[in-house]
C-alpha cells in the first residue's frame, strides 16, 4: 500500500512538473495496489470501488459497482439515469466492462436500463459474443431480470426541450466538468479490470454511438502491460482507438503520462476542429505509475490508493 510520505511526495512532484508543463516522467510511483482511477471528479464511485478492494475483492467487481454509482445518479447528465436524451428525446446508453482475463462485454444504443454496465458485464459472462446493441441488448437485459425504466428526469427533459428551440448540433466542453465515466482498477492480486459507461452526446443524431462500449475505443485493458479508458467526444477516440493505442504505446515502453500524451497528440493531428473539443485520457500500468491527459484545460481524475482518494486536473495540450 502506498504510504502517505510516498503519496505526497507523488502529488508534489505531480503539481511541479504540472506547473513546468513537464510530462510527469519524474514522479516513478511504486506499485500501489489496490488502486481505482476514473475520469473527473468521482469520489462516491471509487468509494463504491475501494469498498471491494480494499476487503481483497476482485476489481472486475470494484469497475462494476464504481460504475453503477454515475449510472443512478439523476444530477450526472451524460451517463444513465438523468443523461441527456438524443435530439428526439430518447436516452440511450454506451457501456463496457473488460476483465484482467481479457474477456470484454458490451453493450450500444440500449434504453430504458439504469445499468447498461451491469448489463454489459452479463454479456461477457453469460453469451459467446462481446457487444449486444439496440432492441437486442433490450431484450437479453429484460430477460435478465433488468427492469424496464423511464430514464428521462424532468430536469433532463427541460434541458432538451430547451436545446430543441435552436437545436444547434455543438458538443459542448466538458459538460458540468463531467462527462463519460472511465474507471480502472487493479486488485490486491494485481488483475486489472475497466468499464465505462456513458448517455452519450447531448442531442446525438437517434442511433449514434460513441467510443464508450467499442472495445479498444473508450476502453482498453491488457493484464500484461495495463489499462486506459477515455472521456470526450467519441468520434474522436474512435478514429484513433484511444485506449488501445494508449496500452500499446505502454507495452513499447512510454510509461501512462507518456502514452496519453502521445495518443492525445494523433488524435489533434487529425483533428482540425480540435480546438472546440475535448478529449481526456487515463492510464495506469503494472508499475503503479498513472497518467492523464487531454486536449484541453478541465478535464480532472479521481484517484484512490491506501484508502485516500485524490482529484487531480490533467496536464493538457492547448496551453
Ligand atoms: N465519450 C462518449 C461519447 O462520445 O459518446
């Protein structure tokens, strides 16, 4: 377990080379596990994370219940239960969950279930496929034993109907400094586990789907190298598959903050309207050692190791 000495030395040598605009190749954490990392400010769900890992349970489980805590929360307005609906209405979910086996479940364009994560982990462990979508996925999570729910809050309701005066098709930067949840957790037995989950896009076209359950987009885990999970405008990390380009670059060598940036970087290449979006990655490897990154200021990550939990804001690429 990481001790409070070593945790501060990290945060400080963190805020230096943040303030140098350094990446944070200085700070070397010593493995630490247990550990949870998701994307922004999450503190309840790393709590329902480190609930499991610190009693040495399993971080398939910890993904898992981090995850259904943004899932139920009606105030999250871009994952589950209060998400923002697409431009007719509907809300719509993306979810995946990967286990330190490599096995991965998914679930796209699901409704009416207030925990597509759930429903994607019954995916990986029930049928012989990874993704399930649509009407299909409706129908494999009622007979699972989900109920059918209305996930449209009145305050979400508000918000769209608001939208739909102008209905001007703009993402917006992280929204309510919130947006896709990613989270990754490594157990007392050193097995790496991930899930995200997400409503998606504000005021989507009806049937898009984003980065969040396409395996290797929003979401990458290999138990040999690490994890790495995204946040942000999907069509972007697709394009580039994000997160495995993020393990990848670790396997070659670049430790997280490295491998975030590096992935960051191709993405903005070929991305000429970067400037008006936002993408954040996560990373953590065998090592211990994490890293975070987006394009631009606001994207933050909450970190919990020895029982404390840190939010951190991410270096960035537009300075
Ligand atoms: N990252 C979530 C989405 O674009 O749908």
């Amino acid at each position: 377990m990481i001790s409070r000495r070593d945790w501060l030395s990290r945060s400080l040598a963190g805020a230096l080379v943040t303030r140098l605009g350094l990446s944070e190749t200085v700070a070397q954490p010593k493995p630490s596990f247990p550990l949870i990392i998701s994307t922004w400010n999450n503190r309840r769900a790393n709590e329902a994370g480190w609930a499991i890992l610190s009693k040495k349970g399993r971080s398939l489980d910890a993904v898992e219940a981090a995850a259904r805590v943004p899932e139920a929360d009606p105030k999250d307005t871009s994952v589950g239960y209060g998400g923002l609906p697409d431009r007719d209405g509907n809300v719509t979910l993306d979810a995946c969950i990967m286990d330190e086996q490599g096995r991965a479940g998914s679930v796209s364009f699901l409704q009416h279930i207030m925990h597509p994560i759930s429903v994607a982990r019954q995916v990986m462990e029930k049928t012989p496929h990874v993704m399930l979508s649509g009407e299909g996925a409706l129908q494999f999570a009622l007979a699972n034993g989900f109920k059918k729910e209305n996930l449209l809050t009145d305050s979400s309701r508000k918000a769209w109907e608001d939208w739909k005066k102008e209905s001007k098709y703009k993402p917006v930067v992280n929204i309510e400094r919130h947006d896709t949840i990613g989270v990754l957790a490594v157990d007392a037995n050193s097995n790496f586990s991930g899930a995200c989950t997400t409503s998606g896009l504000a005021y989507k076209m009806h049937g898009r789907v984003g980065d969040s359950p396409i395996i290797g987009a929003g979401l990458f885990v290999d138990n040999e190298i690490g994890g790495a999970c995204a946040t942000g405008l999907g069509e972007v990390v697709m394009r580039a598959l994000g997160a495995f380009l993020v393990v990848e670059l670790m396997r070659q060598g670049k430790t997280p903050q490295q491998a975030c940036e590096e992935a960051i970087r191709r993405m903005v290449k070929k991305t000429p309207e970067y400037r008006d979006l936002q993408v954040g990655i996560l990373a953590v490897n065998r090592a211990g050692q994490y890293g975070a990154y987006s394009i631009q200021k606001g994207f933050n990550y909450t970190l919990t190791t020895g029982g404390e939990t840190l939010v951190r804001e991410a270096d960035f690429f537009m300075k």
